[in-house]
C-alpha cells in the first residue's frame, strides 16, 4: 500500500498532486504552513459512512463531529455532502448556524455549557443537547423553563468500555472526566418523565477515538440497548435515539515505509482499517439478538442510531504543504543511534536502542541531518501531546525513493517541537525517511492532516496560523481560510 489515492493524491511528473492540483504550486501562491482540503474526499468518506444505514434496521443519523475541523468552508462541505453537525460548544452552534445547519441537524455535546451555550441550543430547537451531569440536567430544565421552552436531551453514559487507543483519546471510562453512571441516568428518566420542558430522548456514550478494534462498536452498542431497554421497563420512557459517538480508525500508517519503525501497539493503532458498516452490522446484529431474546424488537426498531465521527470523515482529506527553512548537520549524541531501520526499543533508562535485526534502509551514517520546516506542533499539536504520526513526503520529489534519514523539526522555539519523541520512549520513528540532498526551500506535505490540527491551532511564538485551501476536483481550487496577518496576532490586545 502507499499513500497514493487515485483521482485524490497522486504523482504527477514526480510532483505531489492533490486532487489534480499541483500542490508545489499551491504553496508558492499561498505561502507555507498551507493546509490542503479536498471536498470530493470529504463526500466519499461521508458517502462510505453513511452506508451504515444500509445495514442497521432503524433510523440512522450521522453528524460529523465539528471539533475535528470547523473552518466555515469545510462545514459547508459537509452539510453540502448531507451530513449533520456535532457542536462543543456555543462557538461551534454558532458556527454551524453560519454555515447553513438548521437547529434539528445538530447534537450539543460538552461538559461544561454556560448558560448563554444552553439558551442558544434550546432557542435553536437542537435536536438534542447531550447531558453530562444531573447538575446539568436541572440547570437545562430551569433553563427552558425560563425561555418558555422545551429542551431536547440525550444522558451521556459512562459504561466502562475500554479501547486499546491511547489513554488520552479514551472517554468511556470511569477514570475518564465524561458523562453520568447508568444509575443516575436512569432515575432521571424516572424523575423527568412528565417534566413539561424537558424531552428526555436518547442516551450517549463514545468509546475514544482512533479505537483500533471493530468490537467495541458491538459492546458499545449492547450497552446502550441494555440501558434502553431498562429506561423502557422501569419509566416507561421509549427512547428516541441511541448515540454511539465516533472513534472510527484512520490509516496513518497507509505508507508501509515507516511502518516497522514503531513499536507494535502504536502501529496496531496508527495502521487500524475497518469498514465502519462492517463494525455496525455485527454490532447491530448482536443488538437484534438481544431484542428478540427480549421480545422488543420493535423497541429497537423503533429508535435513531446517531454517529459522530470526525476523524474518518476529514483526517485523511488534509495535507499540510510545509517548507524546509533551515537544515544542519550534527555529530550523532552519545545516546542517539544512527538510523539502521526497524522498531526503535526503549530500554529501562529511556535510551533508545535499534533493532538489530532489520536491515539498514537508507545507510548508517556518523551523522544526523537535520530539516527544520516552518510546521510546528503550534498548527499540529497532536504531534506533541500524543506523539502523533503524520506521514511525511517531499511534494516536489513524490515520485522519487524516500530513503534518506532525516530528523526533522519544526520552527517553535521550544525543545518538544521536533517529529519524533523527543521524551526517547520510541513511540515515534527517530528518522524520516525522503529523498536524498533535501535543500532549504524544497516543499513536504504532512499527509492525513485533516483532524484536530487547524482545529487545536495557536499562534504559540506569534506565528501566523495558516491560509486553507479547499480543492473541488477536476483541478480547481479555492481559497476558504485567508493566512492571518499581524494585524490578527495583535486583534484582541488592548494597549
Ligand atoms: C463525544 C465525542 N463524539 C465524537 C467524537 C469524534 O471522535 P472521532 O474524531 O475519533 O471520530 C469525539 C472525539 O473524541 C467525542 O468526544
């Protein structure tokens, strides 16, 4: 497998295009850091998720989960490809309705809403607030009772359900900060039932993100059904809707170049690949097993699943365009190996040792060369709080052998802002691999850069955050995000 996507990202006369646009010149025209967006990606990628309804036998809703990216232009793609919206906040609400969302089309999740947050919602008519708390339950019903209103609601679960992600992107467990015990949530439905501004439809819960196993959807989804069935048996209650979050795996590691420089677990994870309505089918099936056994198949027929993801809709929709502004060249640290390929083991002291037995790729060297690009972990931050992988490529030598050992860095001022794991634990390749003799002004492309990267951004070290670029296929292209100037830097400073 490569990175290449036919008809999306491709070599052309050896340079990178993306969806038959030259991507070196893009970022001529534009300027570097660019992210590249690619609308008729974003459409398959909705179009393969939305399968899902195909094979489950009740109502289906996907919501594309905007924290992953909500640059206007990308929500109106979005809504444009007949995909629903999940906000955060009353930011997100707001720009949902800017781009063109109607109230009924979005999902307010978040644990902790203002009440100006809960009074957009409620005015909206969203289709369901998704609640975390009983404290914030009551401040909902007090809310609506004030404007008049009824709320819809949906109780966010805790079900304990464990997914081998990393531990930061894990949220259905108990240690984690997210939703309310099964208990609590069904006293309230108990509690509420005839409450007049309150319309109690759904329950919530979202396993983590990046789960690389299929089967957490089906435990996911008896849970849920098992607390559906038992709001039913002690309240009355018939739910509406059942939502299952998002979480489904990207390919980061779709290049197999790098691929045995990671330990196993990470690469278990960075190269997860399955089809979401494979995972639902079983889970579904599972589910109308359970219902049968239950005689309340029409309970669960009955009722909306709700999706919603954001990586696996836009992750692998983005490339980032990125300069080498400076390189160097260094003597190896003491504790640092030339590059030699393979898995990069950490030993008890943290010293990174290589595999001994994976041949060279690339050559051993006495030194390290160093490229040091103008994307940092201030547009990318993933790559630093995680340890993220983003694939690297030269854009203007696509076609040509990557297997020269670089380390590469970004601009910020500050030690963590590197490609590799700076802390020598081995989570991340301590090389990149491109083409031999990288020269200052030679532009790479970070691929897969579409999820939680403009969406974390910051103008860390007063940089400039980046001009966005949405291409629509048969070679065309538009600019959505204009690259801030120091006027933005300084808008808001009062001096
Ligand atoms: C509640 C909720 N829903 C949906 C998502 C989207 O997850 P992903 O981007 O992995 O699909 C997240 C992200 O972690 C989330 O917290």
């Amino acid at each position: 497998m490569t990175w290449k996507i036919e008809g999306f990202l491709e070599s052309r006369d050896g340079r990178l295009y993306i969806d038959g646009v030259d991507a070196v010149e893009l970022a001529r025209e534009y300027g570097t850091p660019l992210f590249v967006y690619s609308e008729p990606r974003i459409r398959q990628n909705i179009a393969r998720l939305k399968k899902i309804g195909d094979v489950v036998g009740c109502g289906f809703k996907l919501c594309y989960a905007a924290k992953a990216m909500s640059t206007l232009g990308v929500l109106r793609a979005v809504r444009d490809a007949g995909c629903d919206l999940e906000v955060n906040s009353g930011g997100e609400l707001l720009k949902a309705l800017k781009a063109g969302f109607s109230g009924d089309q979005l999902n307010f999740n978040g644990l902790s809403k203002e009440v100006w947050e809960l009074e957009l919602a409620i005015e909206n008519g969203v289709y369901a607030i998704q609640v975390d708390s009983l404290y914030e339950l009551s401040l909902i019903e007090q809310t609506a009772k004030r404007l008049n209103k009824s709320a819809n609601v949906s109780l966010r679960l805790v079900p304990e359900i464990e997914s081998a992600t990393h531990s930061g992107l894990q949220t259905a467990l108990l240690t984690s900060k997210f939703g309310m015990m099964p208990e609590e949530a069904f006293g309230a439905f108990v509690k509420y039932n005839d409450s007049e501004h309150l319309n109690l439809n759904g329950i919530h819960l979202h396993v983590g993100s990046q789960n690389p196993s299929p089967d957490v959807y089906t435990q996911a989804f008896e849970e849920m059904f098992n607390a559906l069935l038992r709001i039913y048996r002690e309240s009355g209650v018939r739910l509406k809707h059942i939502n299952l979050g998002g979480g489904f795996p990207v390919n980061y590691l779709r290049d197999r170049l790098q691929a045995d420089d990671f330990p196993a677990d990470e690469r278990e994870m960075f190269e997860a690949d399955f089809e979401p309505a494979d995972a639902l089918r079983e889970a579904w099936n599972a589910v109308r097993r359970l219902a049968e056994k239950e005689n309340v198949v029409d309970l669960l027929e009955g009722i909306t699943l709700l999706l919603e993801p954001g990586r696996s809709i836009i992750a692998d929709t983005a490339v980032c365009l990125t300069t080498v502004r400076n390189q160097k060249t260094r003597p190896l640290a003491q504790n640092s190996p030339p590059y030699q390929g393979g898995v990069a083991a950490a030993s008890a002291d943290g010293v990174v040792l290589p595999a001994e037995t994976t041949p060279p790729k690339g050559g051993t060297q006495n030194s390290d060369h160093w490229l040091l690009t103008d994307a940092g972990f201030n547009i990318l931050l993933s790559m630093e709080t995680y340890k993220w992988y983003y694939h690297l490529i030269s854009a203007e030598r696509a076609g040509e052998e990557h297997s020269f050992p670089y380390k590469v860095a970004g601009p910020l001022c500050d030690g963590g802002d590197v490609y590799f794991d700076v802390e020598g634990h081995g989570r991340l390749p301590d090389h990149r691999l491109l083409p031999e003799n990288i020269q200052p002004g030679e532009v790479l492309a970070l691929l897969n850069c579409g999820a939680y990267s403009l969406a974390q951004a910051s103008q860390y070290n007063a940089r400039y955050l980046p001009a966005v670029i949405l291409t629509k296929g048969n070679g065309k292209a538009e600019l959505i995000r204009k690259r801030d100037t120091f006027e933005d830097l300084i808008a808001n400073d009062i001096y």
